[in-house]
C-alpha cells in the first residue's frame, strides 16, 4: 500500500538530490519569504542575529522530515508531500519552524541555534500535525508562487554546504553535514557556545580555540558571513591583554 505512494512522493521531489541542490538553493529564498510572511517578528530576530538555518532545512529536506518529526506521524507527511510536492515541503517547513518560534526567538546567535536545533530533533512537546497542516496548507498556495518567482529568476545564492560524492560538507572544513547534527555534535557545540559568549562578555573577543571551526561559522558559511565569526580583537582592547 505504502510503497507505490512513497515511490510517488520522492517522485514529486527528486531534484532535491541531484548534484548541485538546485532546488535547495531555489526554496532557500523561496522559505525566507515565506516565513518573513507567516512569523514577521522571528524571521526579524533571525536577520538581526545574522542566523543562517541552510544546515537544518538541508537536514529536514533530505531526511523528509524524519529527524524533525515522530516518526508514527511521518505517512502523513509523505501523503502530503506526494499531493503538493515541493510546495508542501515549504509550506510545513516553515509552519515546523514557527512553532518552536517562542523557544528561539530574541535570545542570541549561538543560543537561538542550540535552542532551535534541540527543538527540532529532541523537544518532548512536539507540535500537533493537524495544527502544522492547517498552517502549512494556509501557506502552500503563496509557497507555489514564491517557488515559481523564485525558480524564473534563476539566481542561485551562495550555500553553506557543499555536495562532494555522496557526501554533504561544509566546504571550510570538509565536515559532513548530516553527521553533525546529532546529539553528541550538540553537546560540544553548545560548549563551545558557552566558551565563546564567556570569552565576549570579558572583552576578549573570539576564543582561540574557536575561530578555526565555529559552530557560528559552519551554520553562517556561505551565504553570510556575520562579523562576528572574522573580527579581530580590537587594538584598543588588545593593547591591555599583552
């Protein structure tokens, strides 16, 4: 029963996994518009925070929500992905996001990333489905056109990843991507996190051990680069810790 109907849905969306991500890199605008159209005041707070979540939509667009969803709750999902395709991947990606809104929006940078990637793979309170595909569906018809916009333009953005062979890297450091999202990954990045927003409150700047493979720096790669991530001690500053 459920094998023809899952050949159908990863029919739907097979351009996900062809060399390039030129889909990705399509719906990567096309899902900035349209969570700036569903959560005005998170998509801000993300913004202001220079956040860049590429690594996780490449997480849950791969996986078909696997590691974002229970997985009893994911037959329905794939229905829904076999019924509207690429437009439904978008329309409940950003209706995913926006419920965990609360939790990850307005703390800072290395926080809202922690916070939001526990959220998604490992919160106790998950949303309920029908009140994801309620706001997924409100969203799907303007998620078609921005694809559709999006697709005629023909610009392809700068990606934090890259895809070498099977394999999904961060092109710094040559780390896979999808092995990085696990809990153990978390638990030194979160460190990290603490050490480096420790580092900044006593004036220090970014910890040595730190600017060579930041967590900031493997989910800002590429598109942006926050300068947070490249800043230098300042002089004035410096001058007092030789």
């Amino acid at each position: 029963y459920w094998k023809p109907r899952f050949q159908a849905c990863l029919e739907n969306v097979r351009e996900l996994w062809l060399p390039g991500f030129h889909l990705f890199e399509t719906a990567k605008n096309a899902f900035d518009a349209l969570l700036a159209l569903q959560a005005p005041k998170l998509s801000r707070s993300f913004q202001a925070q220079g956040i860049i979540i590429d690594v996780f939509l490449l997480d849950a667009w791969l996986t078909l929500f696997a590691r974002w969803l229970p997985f009893r709750l994911l037959p329905e999902v794939l229905e829904y992905i076999r019924c509207h395709g690429f437009a439904g991947i978008l329309s409940l990606t950003v209706a995913v996001v926006d419920a965990h809104g609360a939790s990850i929006g307005g703390i800072e940078p290395a926080d809202a990333l922690l916070e939001l990637w526990k959220c998604l793979q490992w919160e106790d309170r998950e949303p309920r489905l029908d009140t994801l595909f309620q706001t997924a569906q409100g969203l799907r018809p303007r998620a078609s056109e921005l694809l559709a916009e999006r697709l005629a333009a023909n610009k392809l953005p700068e990606l934090a990843f890259q895809r070498r062979g099977p394999r999904v890297v961060h092109p710094d450091s040559g780390i896979d991507l999808l092995d990085v999202l696990s809990e153990q990954s978390w638990q030194k990045w979160r460190a990290q996190a603490e050490e480096f927003r420790n580092a900044r409150s006593l004036g220090k700047g970014t910890p040595k051990s730190t600017k060579s493979l930041s967590f900031l720096g493997i989910f800002r790669c590429g598109r942006v680069r926050a300068e947070s991530d490249s800043e230098e001690t300042p002089p004035s500053k410096a001058a007092h810790t030789e």
